[in-house]
C-alpha cells in the first residue's frame, strides 16, 4: 500500500492565503493620540497577548504609518475590540492614513476618556483595553510595542465568568475578497456568532486516557 501525500489530504494553497485559515481573529481598532492633533485609530491584526506579570501585548506596527509616531511619542495607545457595528471603521481605519483625515470624525465615532492613559476609549467597542508600552524592538521597518495592562474594560454585562457573551456581538473576522468582479474595493467578511451556537465542552475525558502520573500532574 502506497503512502497517501500531503495533496491526498489538502488542496496546497499560497503563502498569502495561508492568512485564512487561522480564522476568524478580531482584528483590533489601535486608538492612540496626537498632543494637539487628538485622537486616532488603525485597524490592527499583528497583535498579540505576549506574556504575564506583568499582563502584556504586543502590536505589530508599520514605521511607515501615523500610528507608529503616535505611540512612539506619547508611549500609550488602547486596544479596541470591534464590534459588527464598527464594521466600517475598521475598513476605514485599516486604509486611509490619520495624517489625511479625521477618521474618528468622520465615522462619527464616540469616545470616552481613558482611567489610566491619555488616550481615548471607543464607546461601541465590546472592549477596550489601555496599555503603556514597557518595551520595544525593531525588525523590518516595523516596531513591535510591549504594552502593559493599565486597566481594561467590557461592555457592560458583556462578561460571563471568564466567557465573553456572543450577545456582544464581536465582529470574528473572516478576512477580505474582491466578491464582485464589477466591486470598487474588497469585500469585508465576518460571522455571525449566534449565542445559542456557544458550546461547553469538558475536558475531563481526554484528561482521563493519559497515564495516571501524567493525568495527576495535569491536574494538580
Ligand atoms: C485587516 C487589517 C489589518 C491590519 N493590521 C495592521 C497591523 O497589525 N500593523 C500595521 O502596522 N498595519 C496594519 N494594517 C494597516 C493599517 O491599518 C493602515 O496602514 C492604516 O491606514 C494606518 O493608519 P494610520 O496612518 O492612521 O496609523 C492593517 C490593515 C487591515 C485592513
């Protein structure tokens, strides 16, 4: 019998497809701030939870763009997660540069003023979190910013235990297609994450088949 291939399996696919399957993420809205310009966001998805104690993320950020110097000279900016509603803003903000517009402006986006930095909170966010960079490399004409946790916030009632309520309506984002020929720009996709599609699902039996002093140290 003949070993089936890696193409038995799966259709090969390009190294820019590859973003879809990883899939969906919540892309972040980066809210920073200009001491006399004011506010701005960026659509973000190089972002990432990168350690404990203290609780920390990093964001990925292009030298290129306004955000960059924004948070190069301030050392703060909030992590903004998007609802459905905010659809459009992170389209906007992920294409046009704040140097050329006013995006919260023009969106007509309410803020509200951060608890612990200088920096402005999205009011129709399903959250928002506030950091302080601590840390910061360079690669490839990008910096990656360590911000540490200030303070975070949740829509109220939005937190079930540890679990957010699909009810807040996160915008789990599919990624973007030209889905018309005759289209102007990219469609954006996302799913629509119904509630009553929300599992648990116990651990407990996979738990139980390792060996027993493996299964004690799991679970010590
Ligand atoms: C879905 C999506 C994700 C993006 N993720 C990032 C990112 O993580 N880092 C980055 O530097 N730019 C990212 N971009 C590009 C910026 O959002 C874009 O260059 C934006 O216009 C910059 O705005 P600014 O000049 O006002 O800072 C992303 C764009 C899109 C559409």
């Amino acid at each position: 019998m003949t070993q089936p291939t890696v193409d038995d399996h799966f259709d090969e696919i390009g190294e820019y497809d590859s973003k879809a399957i990883f899939k969906p993420t919540v892309p972040a809205l980066v809210v920073s701030k200009h001491e006399d310009e004011g506010p701005n966001i960026m659509t973000a998805s190089w972002w990432m939870l990168a350690g404990y104690n203290p609780f920390r993320y990093l964001l990925a950020v292009s030298q290129k763009i306004y955000t960059h110097d924004l948070i190069e000279e301030s050392g703060e900016f909030v992590l903004a997660a998007p609802s459905t509603e905010l659809i459009d803003a992170v389209t906007l903000a992920g294409m046009v540069s704040g140097r050329d517009i006013d995006k919260i402006d023009h969106l007509d986006l309410e803020t509200v003023p951060g608890k612990s930095v200088d920096v402005p909170l999205l009011a129709d966010a399903v959250g928002n979190i506030e950091l302080s960079v601590m840390d910061s490399f360079e690669f490839e004409n990008t910096t990656y910013f360590f911000g540490s946790v200030e303070s975070a916030f949740v829509s109220k009632g939005a937190l079930d235990g540890r679990i957010l309520s699909l009810d807040a309506d996160i915008l789990a984002y599919m990624g973007s297609d030209w889905a018309e020929e005759d289209a102007q720009s990219k469609h954006r996709f996302y799913a629509d994450l119904d509630p009553e599609n929300l599992e648990s699902f116990p651990g407990d039996e996979i738990i139980e088949s390792l060996p027993p002093e493996l299964r004690e140290q799991v679970t010590d």
